[in-house]
C-alpha cells in the first residue's frame, strides 16, 4: 500500500545566489578605499617631507641673509676706504700746488705792490691787493701773463684811495692756474 503523507513539509530554499554584480561593487568600493587611504598617506608624507624642507630651506635663508648683510657692510666699508684712499690721493697730488703758487707769486710780484688776500678755487686764483703806483700794477699783472704757471690774467679793476695821507691804488684779479 501506498501512503502519503498530507502534512505539509517545510522546505528549505534553496539561497539565491548572490549577484555578480554585487560581489564586484564591493570589491571595488574596498579597492577605492584603499587606493584612497594609499594616496592620503602618500599625500601626508609628501607634506611633511616639504614642510621640512621648507624649515631647512628657511634656515638656510637665515644664514644667507646674514652673509648678504655682511657681504653689504664689506661693500660700503670698501666704498668709504676707497673714497678716503680717493682723497688723499688728491691731497698728496695737490699738496704741493699752494706752495707752487706762492713761490710764484712772490717771484714775479714787483716792488710797490703786496697782496691783501688771496684766495683758491679748484684752478682759478683771486687776488687783492694795493701799489703805490698804477704802472707797478700793470707791471705785475704783466708779470703773472709772462708766467708759465698763470693763465688768463685779468684785470678786474683798479681804484685809488688814501691811506693816513698816502695815495694807493687797491686792485682785484682773477688768475687761471695750471695744474
């Protein structure tokens, strides 16, 4: 005989499946994270690789501001030797230059005549003075003309005037000298 059974039976289903495509979305969405947090932490080490870099960079600018300000003061401490080595270069040159002039003048300065006040600028030379007697000052003023050390003598004026009842004639010229 046969028999059978009406009691209803739980089957198990059976489990689908998972989806391909499921199983591929997470596998990359764990490779995206971990490609992300790879580039991060190569992200961050670059960073603080150059932020040292830039601690090193910026001491080194440190030191060299500091030889630039030292390299700056050996400059302008060099310009001012060198501007003072300049100047008495000039002062040795021309030292003997008024001792020149005034030998000079003290040779072809002729009697009746003497210098009130003489004065130099750079190569021109001012000169006052007085004589007894107008030809004793055409005849020094000739003298300077004849000099090799005087150039353009002029005459700028004379005049007379008396002094404690003596007759004078005060005079002015300005004189080119050579150098």
């Amino acid at each position: 005989m046969i028999k059978i059974n009406l009691i209803p039976v739980k089957r198990r289903k059976k489990p689908k499946p998972v989806p391909l495509f499921l199983v591929a979305m997470l596998a990359l969405i764990a490779v995206s994270v971990i490609a992300v947090v790879l580039f991060v932490n190569s992200v961050n080490s670059q960073i603080a690789a150059l932020e040292k870099q830039k601690q090193v960079n910026a001491e080194r600018i440190k030191e060299l501001d500091k030889k630039v300000a030292e390299v700056k003061n050996y400059e302008s401490l060099n310009a001012e030797v060198q501007k003072r080595k300049e100047i008495i270069e000039q002062l040795t040159k021309n030292q003997s230059l008024p001792v020149r002039i005034l030998d000079e003048l003290s040779n072809r300065l002729t009697d009746g005549v003497w210098l009130k006040s003489l004065k130099i600028t750079g190569t021109q030379l001012n000169i006052s003075g007085s004589g007894f007697k107008n030809t004793d000052i055409v005849s020094f003023v000739q003298n300077l003309k004849a000099s090799d050390m005087f150039t353009d003598v002029d005459l700028r004026g004379t005049s007379r005037a008396i002094v404690q009842g003596v007759e004078t004639y005060t005079f002015t010229l300005i004189v080119g000298v050579k150098q």
